[in-house]
C-alpha cells in the first residue's frame, strides 16, 4: 500500500505541509516558523543536519507521512539517533504507513551504528503513546524539555 523511500529536495513543499498538519494537530501551528528555503539549506546544502524518509502512498505516489531524524551525542550512550518528527497525514492514520516510517527509521538507527534512537511525544497524544508502547519504547517523565529562541540569546549576549 505505501512505499518508503529517502526524502528528495523535491519532496520539501510537501514535507512543509505535513510539518504544519502536525502543528496543527498538537495545537501550536502559529510555532512553525521553518521555511522551505532553511530545510532546502539545511537537510540538502553542503553541509546536511537533517535526515527523511517519505512514505508514498502506492496508488497515487502521493507522499502521505514523513520521518525526520538527526544524530545527537550522549555522554552517557555515545552516537544516538534523534526521531524529530514522524508524521501521516490524518486521512492515512491507522494503516500501517506510520508504522513502515518507524521501522525504517529503526533500520537507519541500526545502519548509522548508533547506540539507540530518541524521540518526544506529547503526555496528550495517546494514539502515538500508545504506538511506542507497542514496540516497548520507555516513556521517561522525569526530564524537563528546555529551550531558548535565538531572539532571546541575542538579548542576553
């Protein structure tokens, strides 16, 4: 039914859209302040920071979910595998795309010889809870997410 596939330059108008779908859904779309210009630069220019798979649905070859990934350091565990976004478009939703998306990206993590992967999700969104706990992924509460705007670092430096 669906086919997973590494993401393309071409593929970034709709990769933007199911990023701004996913805003929507967890009630921040005003957050998304990415443009198709920075994800051009940024997972395709010289220097990538970001990896994607797509999942094309087979019937239309309509690209209908997305994977985003990066690699991050742990003092503790070494190279790790950060999932940023996995996301389907909510027609698509329970039909095995999502979890293609997953395993392939599992598969990257294995690939990239990383100790493990990482992800977030929101204590709210118990289909996804729900998703993770089916592959026995732990759910750690006791981390406190944290983060600084550029604007602010600038008006602190």
């Amino acid at each position: 039914m669906y086919t997973i596939r590494e993401g393309k330059i071409e593929d970034l108008p709709r990769v933007l859209e199911l990023v701004k779908e996913l805003a929507l859904y967890e009630k921040a779309p005003e957050q998304v302040t990415n443009t198709l210009e920075m994800m051009q630069e940024d997972g395709f220019g010289p220097n990538p920071i970001y990896g994607l798979f797509v999942a094309e649905k087979n019937s239309t070859g309509e690209i209908i979910g997305i994977s985003i990934f990066y690699y991050r350091y742990s003092t503790w565990k070494g190279k790790r595998l950060y999932l940023e976004d996995i996301v389907v478009t909510e027609t698509e939703r329970g039909h095995g795309a999502g979890k293609l998306l997953f395993d392939r990206t599992m598969l990257k993590c294995i690939e990239a010889n990383c100790t493990g992967m990482m992800w977030q999700v929101l204590d709210w969104n118990t289909p996804a809870i729900n998703f993770y706990q089916k592959y026995g992924a732990e759910l750690d509460s006791g981390w406190i997410n944290c983060n600084l705007q550029s604007e602010d670092i600038k008006k602190i430096l």
